[in-house]
C-alpha cells in the first residue's frame, strides 16, 4: 500500500511537470525554437541546464523569448529534482532519476510538441510506453513515462 502511494505520488508529480511546460510553451509563443532545440528535442537527464543569463526574475523579466525558455527549462528542471522542497537541506518534493523531454519541429514556431516526463520506479514493470524520453537509463522495467503531445498554433486560432 506505502509503495502503491508513493509510485501515484511519483505519477501525480510528472504529470504536473509534464502540464506545467505545456502551459510555459503555450504562453511563450516566439521563444518554441529555444524550447526544442537545434536537433527536434531537448533533453535533461543528470545534467542539469544551465542557469539562464541573464536571470529572470519577477521585477527584471527576461528581455527575449529565448531567454524566457532557458528559464523555463532551468525552472522545470530544478521543480523535477525537487529543489523547490526541501527539508534539512535535501532536496525532497521531485522525482526519483528524472528525465525530462520536449521535442517537436526544430526551428519552428508552430507544430505538434510532445512533452515528457521519465523518472525511476520502486518495482520493475512492463514497459510498453513507446516514448523514447529516459530509454535506456533505467534499468530494465524501472522506467515509468507521463508524454503529452501538443499542437501550438501561431498566431493562435480564436
């Protein structure tokens, strides 16, 4: 029962990182080619991303759309690993050896997105998600996948 809450917690926790960068992408329109990247995806796995710079901040909002996806990512990154709870200096509230994946058209500011979350499980299972997001770092059955997929239009239909 303990493991069965905390694998739905670990599931609840993706799903809200997976909407979260659904809802970044959607209200920066201009910034999408910054959010994918130059090879259709952008990917994080250990590595976190960079820090953006310059660093946005509620009184100095970032002056480009580009710098705003680098925030984003930095900020979906660091919400993943849990950085934003911690107790006694650990960081607590993310999820187990996440991964997190956006891939769409390269270049483009329009197109179909997916968005995906890939993070450790306690117990092997059947992996029959088709997502690539986190193939190959877990161990096998270990991976557990939440993919959004997404078409952002641009300008966008009313």
């Amino acid at each position: 029962s303990k493991q069965m809450n905390f694998e739905a917690t670990q599931r609840t926790i993706a799903t809200a990182l997976a909407q979260e960068m659904v809802e970044r992408m959607r209200s920066n329109p201009a910034g999408l080619p910054s959010y994918v990247g130059g090879g259709a995806v952008t990917y994080f796995g250990a590595t976190a991303p960079a820090a953006p710079n310059p660093a946005c901040t509620q009184a100095a909002p970032c002056p480009e759309p580009a710098n705003l996806a680098a925030y984003d990512l930095y900020q979906w990154h660091q919400s993943a690993i849990g950085v934003t709870d911690q107790r006694n200096g650990t960081d607590t509230g993310g999820l187990v050896e996440p991964t997190l994946c956006v891939s769409g058209p390269a270049g483009q500011t329009t197109g179909e997105f997916t968005i995906a979350v890939a993070w450790r499980g306690k117990d092997p299972q059947a992996d029959n998600n088709p997502s690539t997001c986190g193939s190959g770092n877990y161990e096998a059955g270990f991976r557990r996948v939440v993919e959004l997929e997404l078409h952002i239009f641009n300008p966008p239909l009313i």
